[in-house]
C-alpha cells in the first residue's frame, strides 16, 4: 500500500493532525494499533476529558527545552481549542484552576476529532500495528501487522508509556532512535507515590481521606489536595509534584497550608488550653490523621496548656513541614503522562519535523514536552498537532 501521509496513533495528537491535513487536502492514513479511535481521551477527566485549561503557560510544561513548546502553543493556544469546541455545539465547564471539562462525556471530543477526520476524507488502519520502519529512496517503508506500508512523509504521535494496558509501546523512541535522533530518558509522570512499609503501615490506615495542602521540594510547589490510599500518596497535590520528583528525594507536605502562627494557629491553642492536643487539632484536620501523626511519634499527645512556647512553635513546624520520603511511584500503570522522549533539540518548534530527517514528524506526548494536570497535556497535543499540520 502507497500513501502521502501516513500518521501512527489515532489519539489526541494524531487525530486532530489527521483532520486538519485532511481538510488542506493531503491524503491522510492514520494507523493504530487498538480497536477505537481516541482511547485515552475517552479515559480521560474521569470520562469527562479535561481537554484544555485557561491558564496555559510554557512554564506549565516539562521538558528539557523549556522554550519549546512557546511556539506550538501560541500558534494554537487553548482559546483557538475552545473555538472549535463552541463550534460543536460541546457544552463544557470550569473546574479549579481554569481545568476546562466536557459537562456531558469525553465522546464528545472523539466525535468532534472523528467529524473533523471525516471532512478531511482521512482513511484508518485500526488493529494494525507499526513493527518497524525503514528509510526508502522517497519517504519510509513501515512494517505493520497487516503488511507493509509506503509512505512519502511520516508523523509520529504514538503518546507516552502510561496505561501500557491501552497498547502504548516504545515504537516512537525507538524510530527516533534509529534515525539518530535524541530520546530523553523517559520516566512516569503525574502518578501517585508509594511509600516504604514501616509509613504506609501507618498511613494507609487513612485510605479515602483527602486534605487541601501544599506540597513542594526545592524546585516547586503546589497547593492542591492530597488523597491517602491504600498504597501510598495520591490526589492532585501529589501528582503534580512527582513530575518533579527524583529517586530518594523528601517532599515537604505542609498540612496548614492556610494557617500563620501568630494569627491562627496560636489562638487555636490558647483558646483549647483545657483540651488534649488530639481533640484540639481535630478542629482543623482529620483526627485519624492526627492519630496516625501521634503514632509515628511526630506529634506527643500532652493537654494543650501543657505545651510550652517552644513546643508550640515546634509543633507548628511539624504539621507545616511533614517531611516524606516516598519509597517510588506506581508507575506507568496509573501515570497520567511520560516525562522524556524525544528530545526537542532535534525537532523544528515551528514544524515539529526532525532537523536531519526532512519527511519524519514527531507531535503530541511523544516528545519530551508533559504538562501539568489540568488539560495542559491535551493542549500540547492539539498544538504540536497544529503545528506540524500547518507546515505540510
Ligand atoms: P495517545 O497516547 O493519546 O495516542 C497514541 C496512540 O498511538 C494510541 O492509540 C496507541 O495505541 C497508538 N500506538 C502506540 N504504539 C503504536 C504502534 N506500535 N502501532 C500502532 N499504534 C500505536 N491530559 C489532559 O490534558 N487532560 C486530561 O483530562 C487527561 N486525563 C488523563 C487520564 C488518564 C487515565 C491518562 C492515562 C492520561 C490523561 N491525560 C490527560 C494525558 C493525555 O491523555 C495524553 O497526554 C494524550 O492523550 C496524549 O496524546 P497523544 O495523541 O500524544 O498520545
């Protein structure tokens, strides 16, 4: 089989590039290895696709070139998403932090990628996956499981290793590899931690309770909810951070994100004086977190009034600078995003085209660019998508 364009993974990236080359004309195949089109966004927002945010900023992303997604994300930015969005008719919300949310299912935003495929006319191979690729004299020959393929130019939107059960696999890295082109090391991102069996034997014992807290290392922080499980840390706070995390680092949790010393927390205590510790700080977190404190022998249980002026201060310290070391993360299996990839010093920021290979496109999670939570990794898709499609 002979096509022009040939793009590897029905997903957010590559669908939306599909549409839009379809509609400038090209002949566009999209090949992907499951049975549906747009799987993780289908996932994704607890069903309900988070799929842009008000508040994008290049300094939202991660990735090796910070500046490299500026370009790709002015070009197209979430307000050009959002246009098309209205355009469907897609009624849609805002939750914390400017996240914007499909009121009604993600399948509106694989029916609006799927409608804008159609218009272009673009062809699928499902069930077929891409095995290899080899350079021939006028673009690639790709070795599928349903044969071979030639094609004149070639774009990889083949997403990250999260959710390995939806059929992600290395084959972006590695056609990247094999035209010498850079792959950052790819590590999970946006996952929740675990934590060593001593800690979690005490913490898991809240499983289900979730608090409004500031966590952050050296480099950054965030003011989000945590949420114990079973197996460790999780909730926005704790994805967010372990984007940022490194092996056998501490992350600092402070559970009174809104609480000064002078001015609340030290009025909470002289107006209790008469009261256990326990019952005093059960005013303001969760008592079975209190219990749990007491019993890692972060907190002494003593009456209020016995507490001197120093142990006060010291007390504050403790539940403002809770120090954790996790034990790792759960991995690719939950991970909302790949850190790493392919490196973008290898790759045009206007075209998304690799610099040594003239007919070879990388967009969406395969490259080494991963948002925050909060629909910045969907909008990275739609704007490297844009970006690639428009230099076609
Ligand atoms: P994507 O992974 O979507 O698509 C790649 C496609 O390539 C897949 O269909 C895959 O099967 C196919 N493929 C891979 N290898 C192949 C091969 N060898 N042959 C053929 N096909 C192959 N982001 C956000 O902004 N808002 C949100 O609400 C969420 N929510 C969310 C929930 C969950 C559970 C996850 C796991 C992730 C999110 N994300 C998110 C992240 C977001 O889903 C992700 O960044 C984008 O889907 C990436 O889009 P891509 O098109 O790059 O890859």
């Amino acid at each position: 089989m002979q096509t022009k364009i040939t793009i590897i993974g029905a997903g957010a990236a590559g669908l939306f590039c599909a549409g839009l080359l379809g509609q400038q004309g090209h002949d566009v195949t999209v090949i992907d290895n499951g049975k549906k089109l747009g799987r993780k966004i289908l996932m994704s927002g607890g069903g309900k696709c988070n799929f842009t945010n008000l508040n994008v900023e290049a300094n939202h992303y991660i990735s090796e070139n910070r500046h490299f997604c500026k370009s790709a994300l002015k070009r197209f930015s979430q307000w050009d998403f959002i246009q098309l969005v209205n355009q469907y008719g897609i009624a849609y919300h805002e939750k914390d932090h400017g996240q914007l949310f499909c009121d009604n299912s993600a399948q509106d935003i694989v029916d609006i990628l799927v409608k804008e495929c159609q218009k272009g006319q673009v062809k699928f191979m499902l069930k077929t996956q891409l095995e290899d690729v080899n350079e021939e004299q006028q673009g690639f020959k790709l070795s599928t499981s349903q044969g071979c393929v030639y094609t004149d130019k070639l774009i990889v939107a083949t997403g990250g290793q999260s959710m390995p059960a939806l059929g992600m696999t290395a084959i972006g890295y590695k056609i990247a590899e094999k035209f010498s082109i850079p792959v950052v090391p790819v590590k999970a991102g946006l996952v929740p931690f675990t934590l060593h069996k001593p800690l979690l034997a005490v913490l898991s014992t809240l499983a289900g309770i979730a608090l409004s807290v500031e966590v952050s290392n050296e480099r950054i922080s965030f003011k989000e909810n945590l949420l114990f499980t079973h197996r460790g840390l999780s909730g926005p706070a704790i994805l967010q951070i372990s984007s940022y995390w490194q092996a056998g680092e501490a992350i600092t949790i402070n559970l009174l994100p809104d609480f000064n010393f002078e001015d609340d927390f030290k009025p909470l205590l002289d107006n209790n004086r008469n009261q256990s510790l326990k019952n005093c700080l059960a005013q303001i977190l969760p008592k079975r977190l209190i219990e749990a404190l007491i019993q890692l022998n972060l907190i002494v249980d003593l009456t209020v009034k016995q507490l001197t002026p120093t142990q006060q201060q010291a007390l504050y310290q403790t539940l403002t600078t809770w120090n954790v070391i996790p034990n790792g993360t759960e991995g690719y299996r939950t991970a909302e995003v790949t850190l790493g990839g392919v490196s973008c010093d290898a790759l045009s920021s206007k075209t998304m085209v690799a610099q040594k290979q003239p007919n070879l496109y990388f967009i969406g999670e395969v490259v080494d660019v991963a948002g925050w939570l909060g629909g910045y990794n969907f909008q990275w898709a739609w704007s490297s998508a844009f970006a690639c499609a428009q230099a076609l």
